[in-house]
C-alpha cells in the first residue's frame, strides 16, 4: 500500500488554459513550504499545452530534494515517512511531449485539421507508464490508458486487479520575466482494489526553463501537495492546508536522435 501511495504523489506530474495573475504561480513556488489550496484555478477543459521548446523525446532525472507534513504530527498521510528514501535519490525516466493530434468540441474528440497549428501536449499514457514503472517497476505496473474522450482521465492498471484513477479537475498556467512556463494541475485520485478505496487530492505545480546549451535542455522547480479529500476523517481538521509537500528538482536532457526520427515527414 506504501508503495501504491507514492504512486499517487509522482505519477501524473507529467501531463489550454487563461493565464493567472502574473506571477501568482511563481510566488507560490517561493512560498514552499507555507502552502494554502489553491483557489484561482478554472475548470480543465481540453489538454495542458506545453511551449514548442518542449516538444520531443526527453530524458528526466528526476530529485525530491526536500519534503514536509505541515500538520504533524496530528495528520501524517500513508507513505510519508516512506517516501523519506527517495530524498535526494535521482529516478531516471523517458518522457514525450508530442503535436495534439484532436481537439474536444462538445464531449467528442475532433481531428485537428492539416493546416491547423497544433499544441504541444504530454504523451499522457506514455509518460505515466515510464514514471509509474520507474517508481514500483515493471512487474507492478501493468499499463497505463487514457479515456478516449477526455485527456484529463487517467486509469493506472496495478498487478492484483488494483486501479490508480486520476481526474484533472483545474489547472493554470504562467509565463515569467525570466522565460519560465509555470503549470498547475488539481488531481482528484482514487485508489481502487484494496479493502477501501482510498481518495485524495492533488496539486502539481511546476516550473519548466529551458536552458542554453549545445543540446536542448530544461530543469524544473515541481511542487506535489496533497490535501485530504472530504470522505477523509480529518477533512474539516486539514480545512484548505496540505497534508504533505514533496518538492522535487527536475532535469530534462533531450534524445535528439527519436525526436527527429519521430518528426520527420
């Protein structure tokens, strides 16, 4: 179950909207670890859009560098104190971020068009396998679907006939003075296979930069917060404060050799 909860926290971080107030997200991130829910996010519709800068295979090392449970010790999530060995410990996975190959009108998905520009999205079924297996390994991890018609809804297939389904519910985006691309996405997560099911709430918030270097490169400042969901006997002791806060320090090195394969016509 341990095991299973730090799937939870790491799984979707990888993943259109109106733009907050500048600078909103990037002071949140400075803020760390004073967290409150995050309350300007609108409704997700249609898929997170990422700069063309990222666009391509990826190489992600990925670091938790710091972590803390704001209302221990009267409310410690499962998991927390586990998740102690992963501090400062690198995890290595590919990732893709590809041309959107839809749009959503109504609650069907229409092809984009030839001469229609195309977003930059996550390859989410992609991307979550990597890190999903990364994180419990191969055997544990069986796969990883996207609903068809929604991008937003993602199912992890477990070894045991157990699920890991996650909704985007909200989410923002920010670009800074200093050529940041901040995202924040809310997860609403259940847990299904054990003897209850387990809900939550997630926030992902992080900070994508690209850098200058012969090859293409990004690092990123990502902070994961878990809020208690309102089926939880703590939920009205937690009100808007997390529960946990894993911060981690991204690195993005790209495979040049795929992406071109990949792009070419």
């Amino acid at each position: 179950m341990k095991a299973i909860w730090n799937l939870c926290l790491v799984c979707f971080c990888l993943l259109w909207s109106c733009e907050v107030q500048a600078g909103e997200l990037a002071q949140r991130l400075e803020n760390f670890p004073q967290w409150q829910k995050l309350t300007s996010v609108q409704p997700a519709t249609g898929d997170l859009a990422y700069p063309e800068w990222m666009l391509g295979d990826w190489l992600v090392t990925s670091t938790l560098v710091d972590l803390a449970a704001p209302l221990a010790p009267d409310i410690i999530t499962p998991g927390f104190e586990g998740n102690r060995q992963y501090l400062n410990q690198p995890i290595s996975f590919k990732v893709k971020f590809i041309p959107e190959k839809s749009v959503i009108s109504g609650s069907k998905l229409i092809p984009r068009t030839v001469n229609e520009k195309k977003l930059i999205v996550a390859d989410r079924a992609f991307n979550g396998l990597s890190l999903a297996r990364a994180y419990l390994g191969d055997e544990l991890v069986l796969a990883v679907k996207v609903d068809p018609e929604s991008p937003n809804r993602q199912i992890t297939l477990l070894k045991g006939d157990r699920q890991l389904v996650s909704v985007v519910t909200a989410r923002e985006v920010e670009n800074t003075k200093d050529d940041r691309y901040i995202t924040t996405e809310v997860f609403q997560q259940l847990f299904k296979g054990g003897n209850n099911p387990y809900f939550n709430q997630v926030e992902s918030t992080t900070a994508y930069q690209p850098q200058l270097t012969s090859t293409p490169q990004i690092i990123a400042d990502q902070v994961t917060a878990v809020y208690l969901s309102p089926q939880d006997k703590n939920y009205f002791q937690a009100g808007s404060r997390p529960v946990a806060l894993y911060r981690y320090r991204l690195e993005f090195r790209q495979d040049l050799r795929n992406t071109q394969r990949e792009t070419r016509p």
